[in-house]
C-alpha cells in the first residue's frame, strides 16, 4: 500500500472485497512505519532509487483504521510482525 496515493488507498481495498468470495480472507502486508535505519534505507530505495515519489508507510493504528474502515469492525483476525 506504500506505493498506491492515499486518495486511492480506499478504493483500491474496497475493489479487493468485492472480489473476495463469500467467506474469503484478504491477507493485508506492507511495512509499518517505523523510526529505523533499515526503513529509512527502504524509503530512499522506493523514492531515490525507484523514483515514486508519492511513497507513504501508514503507521499500525492507521493501517487497522484503513482495513476496518473498508472491512467492517472485527474483519482483522490475526496479525503478524516480520523483522525486515
């Protein structure tokens, strides 16, 4: 989701669900924000080197807000963290 605007961030998971079967599962993954040296080097590569520069990493709280927001209360199941 880094790399989609946030005016389309929305749109682009609600197009996701209608997609989804009845019951299906969406598996959400993307970086959280962080103060870091490995995420500052992620952006530079995203923005310098990549050269989108509309990238943005959503903090936890608002990655949760954005699925809720889309998926209806009590859609996150489970949640997992992976160290870059």
């Amino acid at each position: 989701m880094h790399h989609v605007p946030d005016a389309l961030r929305l749109g682009l998971l609600g197009a996701a669900k209608d997609l989804l079967s009845p019951g299906g599962s969406l598996i959400f993954k993307d970086w959280v924000r962080r103060s870091s040296p490995i995420h500052a080097l992620y952006y530079i590569a995203d923005v310098y080197v990549g050269g989108d520069k509309s990238v943005r990493y959503m903090p936890l709280d608002e990655q949760r807000d954005v699925l809720t927001k889309v998926l209806g209360t009590g859609s996150i199941v489970a949640q997992a963290s992976i160290s870059p």
